[in-house]
C-alpha cells in the first residue's frame, strides 16, 4: 500500500536534528531577591525571584559567546519541523530539509558550530584569569552565587549536528501480519505522518505570509524615511523557496507553486532593497499584497491530501488487541 504524498515527501525531504548546549548566563539569588524586596517596599508575601549575572562583570562577554550558539538554532528555525503526533508528542528537533539542500545546509552549519567553538575558545583563557583573580569578589553581599568553574563552564557548551534521517514510514507489507491488522496500522500511521506534513506546511504558510505582509507595510511606507533592510528581500526569496519545496515535495498544489512564482518574479527580482525606492517598490508591494491574500486563501481551503486507506474508529482489530 501506498500514498502519493508520503512518497513524494520521503524522496524530497530529510530530517535533520541539531542538539545546541550552552551555559545559563544567569543564576538565581535568594540573597538578591531579598534585597529587591527590601528596595521596592514589596508587600509581604509577594513572591520575586531575583537573578544575577552568573559571570560577574564577564557576564556580557558570555552572552556574546552564547549569542554565537544560538545562531545555530536561527538558522534551523529557517525551515520546518515536522511536528505534532495527535498524542501530543512533538519532533520540534526534527527539521525538513529538502533533499537538494542538505549538501548546503550542513555546510552552512559546520561554519557556524566552528565559529561558536572559536568565540567559546576565545572567550575561555579570559574567564580562566578573571576567575583566578576575582573569584567571588564581584557579587559582594550575594554570598549565595559563585562563579563557575571554568572547566565546568566550557562542558556546558557543545553543538552536535546529527546525521540526516528520512522521513519515517511504515511498510506493512515486510511484516508478517494479517491482512486487516496491517492495513489499519499502516492507514494510523500514514493518517498521523499526513498530520505532521500538513503542520510543516502550514508553519511555512503562516511564516511567509507574515513576512510578505511586513514587506508590503515596509514597501508602502517607504517614503517616511525608515531605512529598508536587505532582509526583506532575502527572506521574500528564502519564503519562495519553502512554499515551492513543500509543494513540488509534498502535495504539488499549483497554487502555492504560483504564489512562489509570484514572489520570485516581483519581489525577489528587485535584487537590492536600494530599487524598491523606485517604480519597482510599488510593484512589489502591490505583489506581497497580492500573495498575502492567496495565503489565506489557501489556508481557507487547502488540497486535498487525505489518506487512502480508510480507519474504521468503531470496529478496529487494533484497539481490540490494545485495550
């Protein structure tokens, strides 16, 4: 048994999951909390939590070395997760990653997991003498903080980019089960994989959609003399790409294929932002108007891509077998 869009899912996409460790640059203090108590006159019983910098004065330094790893999890954020089991359980690590892609995208993320473990590197030896010089010294009367030991802090940083999986599937026919019972665990699992495909789907709907609505408001106003970031256009192209890839990956809906056409050929052709403050501005925000309102369209009605095989809720060998 089969389905069409499962398939061409599985030959599009892989799944990709990337594990980002690092340290809290802040720790709570009772100690300051009491203190912020005793400063703002709280009335008794008014609950504070108070946290200090876990570093003292380098605690900014930290941060700037946290902000190092967190572009990782940007980056990743960049494409959907194939998220959400009617159970509850959710794969938010588990990003899909077009197939054609993914030579790229590890690329890009062994220059940012390098670049993180360099500002980590970087960032160590000065914390080393800081540590040895200071100790406790910078948190005065917050006698219930001290600083981390500096081998203890760097093992709390790490990035590990796992290796790229396919998307799960369940193939009944290899297993030696009656008939019936293997064709409703394979119609539950391809009903909840359906589920998930649609939520990715509409992750990238939604998060283009809002893009193209701010391009449109920031093309519009472009005359009241805000300053226009490159990013618009960038990420009009990068939106591009995502509604293309779910569709020719996934559903083949031509609407969206389209709305990507669209995108490409009248926002993202601009090139510079420094154009839009041309005719070319206007056509474009004309354009992301135009495709934030084919968005909601398609998200009022979408293709349709229910399973093929039928799941008896009422008569089910499986929940006869589980209960």
């Amino acid at each position: 048994m089969s389905n069409t869009f499962i398939d061409r899912a599985k030959n599009s996409f892989l799944l990709l999951n990337v594990t980002i460790r690092k340290a809290d640059p802040l720790k709570k203090s009772q100690v300051a909390a009491l203190a912020a108590v005793e400063s703002t006159k709280l009335a008794n019983g008014v609950p504070l939590v108070a946290r200090v910098g876990a570093l003292g004065t380098l605690t900014g330094d930290l941060k700037a070395v946290i902000s190092h790893f967190n572009a990782v999890r940007t980056y990743m954020y960049k494409f959907a997760a194939l998220s959400s089991a009617e159970d509850g359980e959710h794969r938010r690590g588990d990003r899909l990653i077009p197939t054609a892609k993914v030579p790229e995208v590890l690329s890009d993320l062994a220059e940012l997991k390098r670049s993180a473990h360099a500002a980590l590197d970087d960032f160590m030896p000065r914390y080393r003498q800081y540590y040895a010089a200071k100790m406790d010294g910078d948190f005065g009367a917050i006698s219930d903080v001290s600083l981390p030991d500096p081998n203890a802090l760097a093992a709390k940083f790490g990035i590990v980019v796992h290796d790229p999986q396919p998307i799960p599937t369940f193939d009944a026919d290899r297993l030696q089960l009656p008939a019936g019972l293997a064709a409703e665990i394979a119609g539950r699992r391809e009903a909840a994989l359906i589920k998930q495909l649609e939520g990715a789907k509409q992750v990238i709907i939604d998060d283009a959609e809002a893009h193209l609505a701010n391009v449109e408001k920031q093309l519009a106003n472009r005359g009241e003399g805000k300053r226009l970031h490159q990013s618009l256009i960038d990420m009009a192209a990068h939106h591009a790409a995502q509604l293309r890839g779910i569709s020719e990956g996934y559903d083949n809906d031509p609407r969206i294929i389209a709305l990507a056409d669209l995108i490409d050929e009248r926002i993202v052709s601009i090139g510079q932002i420094k154009n839009a403050r041309t005719w070319r501005g206007d056509s474009a925000a004309r354009a992301a108007n135009a495709a934030v309102k084919s968005l909601k369209a398609i998200k009022a009605k979408p293709a349709p891509t229910q399973p093929t095989t039928t799941i008896v809720a009422g008569d089910s060998l499986l929940a006869d077998l589980i209960d």
